[in-house]
C-alpha cells in the first residue's frame, strides 16, 4: 500500500531564481457562467434538456508561474471538463502568441452541473440547434485567455512551498465490490507567497467526483469545490485554484453535510494545511521544466458501427454522440503533460478520469516530496480505470465509458514516471 503516515506534513519551499531570474506568479479570474440556456453536461438521463438557471456562479481561476525563462499557467475551471478539442488549441495557439506561455495546465473540476462541451459548429454537430452552446465555446475561450493573459500581467515575485495530509473518511471508491477498496485520502496544496504581505493564491488537489447535486437540478454550479474556494479566499485573503484528482472511481463522503458545508469544510482543511507551510531555508533555484504528448490507443467501442451509435445516441443525444465520433475516428489520443518545479515538487496532467490506484502508486514510484495530480485536464477522453477495475466490470471500468484499451492508464502513468525522472537527470534521455 502508500508509503505515508496519515496527517504527515511533507513540506517543501522552493525560492530564489532560476539563472538569475526570479520566480514570478500572478492570478487573475473570470466569470464563465453561460448567459443562455445550453445542454447540461454529465448526466446521461438529462439527454438534451437546457439549462433553467444559476445556482452558483462558474470560475476560471488562472496562475501563471514564470521562472528561469519558461511559464506555466495554471486554470482551474468549474466544468465538468477542460474545453473541447478546437477551443483547447486556439487557447493554447493565443497563450503562445500573446504572452510566450508555452505549459499548461487547464483542468475541469468535474462539476456535473456545468454546460456541455463538445459539441461543434457543423450540421448535426450542434449548428443550428445548439447555437448558443456555440456561442458560449468562444466565449470561454477568450475568458480563459483573458484571465491568463491579467494574471502573466500582473507577474509579482514570490515564493512557492507545497504540503499533503491525509483525509481518511472524505471520500470513497464508487467502483470496487471487492476490498479493500482504493482510496486516494490525500488533500495537496500548493501555496504561493508574496515576498510580503498575504499570500497570493492557495491551489488546492483532491479527488472525489463533485456529483453531490441531482441530474434534476438543471441549474449551474461548481458543486463543493465552489464553496471551498470561497472559504480559501474568505479565510487566506488568496486567489483559490482548484483542480481534480484522480476521481474516477471515487465519491465523496459527506457524512450528513450538504454540498455546500462539504466544500466550506474541506476548504477549512485546506486552509489548515496552507497554514502550516511555513517557509524554511532557501532551496536551490526554481525551475520550470515540462513534457508532454498525446498518445493514440485502440478504442474498445466502434462508434463507426451504426448500431452502437445508436445506443449512444439513445442514451445521451445525437449531436453530442457524433462529435464523439470524429472524437476517436483515430483511436482514443490522450494528452499527458509532466512538470518539475524545482527538484522535489511535480505535478502531472491526464486528460480523463483516472482511476485514484493510478494517483497513488505514481506519487509511490515517483519519490517525490510533493506531486499533484490532475485529471480531467487538456482535454477529455472518459474514464481510464486499472487493469484489475477492468477485469471486475461495472461502471467507469467498462468500454462503454472507458474506451480506451486496457491497460492504457497504466502505460500513461508509466511514461510519466518515466519523464519525472527524466525532468530530475536521474535517467537520461
């Protein structure tokens, strides 16, 4: 099992500069919330049917580091996912031209309760019919340019330490009949200090599917990772970021609170753990240093075979279902991105719902003092369980909502152990 004591502090504190370059961040934020009535994403059972409302407002947060001659930005979305494929590229096309940000990161917190985002601007697609989805896809994408464009404007120096603990009790794997059931009870923060003053902003890691809301509620809303937010913001007077784990196969356990006391007190905990990262002795320069690619695997559906097709269709929507379509024409094409900051504090993004026992053993073998782990980041392509959730069935294990081939999960999170030894010159390229 994990290598780790419960409620066990790992600190570490990266500052100074990079070839004479000093470590830099800056956060900025925006309102995503559609202003119309668009299809609903993650429930199934709601087909097509629009959305009637806001419960709570959607955010963009962004960070954007800057050390030793590279940047990285940081989003965090209340989305169920990050922006679809064409949005996604145009994004990342202006971060390059407009502010040279050649990382990033730009991740859904998986709130079930946000718009659909796949659909596109052909016949059948979405035109025509979802016209004001389309609408919104431009939208965001130029309020996601816009918050990291401010942020990369208002570039301070700063600080950097990060530190986990353990949450037994918070969530709980939805999957597994079998035990003992995995579990992934790590709550990470990621702080980052003026040189005085506040803090700046608090990035908060965990895993557990924001899905405490029913498929009824047709109302916008960033589920309990709104409320948390807020309580880092309230409490820490910081920007709060946050970004999903490895939640495929994980709920939340809410032990009688609702979804907004939930959020208030896990934020409570993140604060918590904020506070207790004192700054030590200065470590060696800050670096930023990164990989990533897309990978190609065989899809275990034929969304090509019309009778599949249909069922899909049936059970979501017609538009939606052939996007997914031209989706995995060439096989299901993941991205993987891994970043090394400094020496001892990583972070790696996967564009799905990973299984939690991924997150676990990758934080094991990598040896890291502090790793984070988003999912649902740079893209979506569903759930990419274990080999042995896969071997067991059920939901989120089985080729209907995990298409990739077995054992893709564990090839990605492989080359990504891979590249964060690569990234540390501890095996060569």
């Amino acid at each position: 099992m994990r290598n780790r004591i419960s409620n066990h502090f790992l600190l570490v504190l990266l500052w100074a500069s990079a070839a004479g370059q000093p470590f830099l961040a800056g956060t900025a934020r925006r309102d995503i919330t559609p202003r119309e009535p668009v299809p609903m994403w993650g429930y199934g059972e709601r087909h097509d049917a629009l959305s009637d409302g806001v419960l709570d407002p959607l955010f963009a947060d962004a960070l954007v580091l800057s050390a030793g001659g590279e940047k990285l930005a940081i989003v965090g979305l209340d989305l169920g996912r990050s922006p679809g494929e064409r949005s996604l590229e145009r994004i990342r096309e202006r971060l390059l031209r407009e502010a040279g940000i050649r990382w990033s990161v730009i991740g859904g917190s998986h709130t079930h309760h946000g718009p659909v985002l796949e659909l596109s601007d052909e016949e059948g697609k979405g035109r025509g019919r979802f016209d004001a989805a389309l609408r919104y896809y431009r939208q965001l994408e130029d309020s996601i340019v816009e918050a990291v464009l401010e942020a990369n404007s208002k570039l301070v120096p700063a600080r950097i330490t990060a530190g986990s603990m353990d949450l037994p009790g918070w969530n709980a794997n939805r999957h597994t009949k079998l035990e003992p059931k995995p579990v992934d009870p790590v709550l990470a923060v990621l702080r980052i200090d003026r040189e005085t003053g506040p803090p700046l902003a608090i990035l908060v890691n965990w895993a557990a599917h924001p899905t405490t809301l029913p498929p009824s509620t047709l109302k916008f809303s960033a589920d309990y990772a709104g409320p948390l937010k807020e309580i880092v913001r309230k409490e820490t007077g910081a920007a709060a970021i946050f970004l999903q784990g490895a939640a495929g196969d994980l709920r939340t356990e809410r032990r009688g609170m609702d979804t907004f006391a939930y959020g208030e007190a896990l934020g409570r905990e993140a604060v918590r753990l904020a506070r207790s990262l004192a700054p030590a002795a200065p470590a060696p320069p800050v670096e930023i240093r990164a990989r990533e690619e897309r990978f190609t695997f065989r899809p275990r559906i034929d969304l090509s075979n019309p009778i599949v097709a249909a069922a899909y269709e049936k059970a979501f929507f017609p538009e939606l279902v052939r996007n997914y379509q031209d989706e995995y024409a060439q096989g299901v094409r993941p991205r993987l991105m891994a970043v090394l900051l400094g020496t001892d504090l990583a972070m790696v993004a996967a564009s799905g719902e990973f299984f939690s026992s991924h997150a676990v053993r990758l934080r094991e073998r990598a040896r890291l003092k502090n790793l984070f782990f988003f999912g649902y980041s740079n893209g979506y392509h569903q759930y990419f369980p274990t080999i042995e959730a896969c071997a067991e069935g059920g939901y989120g294990a089985d080729p209907p909502v995990a298409p990739a081939a077995v054992g893709a999960g564990e090839e990605l999170m492989n080359r990504a152990l891979l590249w964060l030894y690569q990234l540390r010159g501890r095996i060569r390229q």
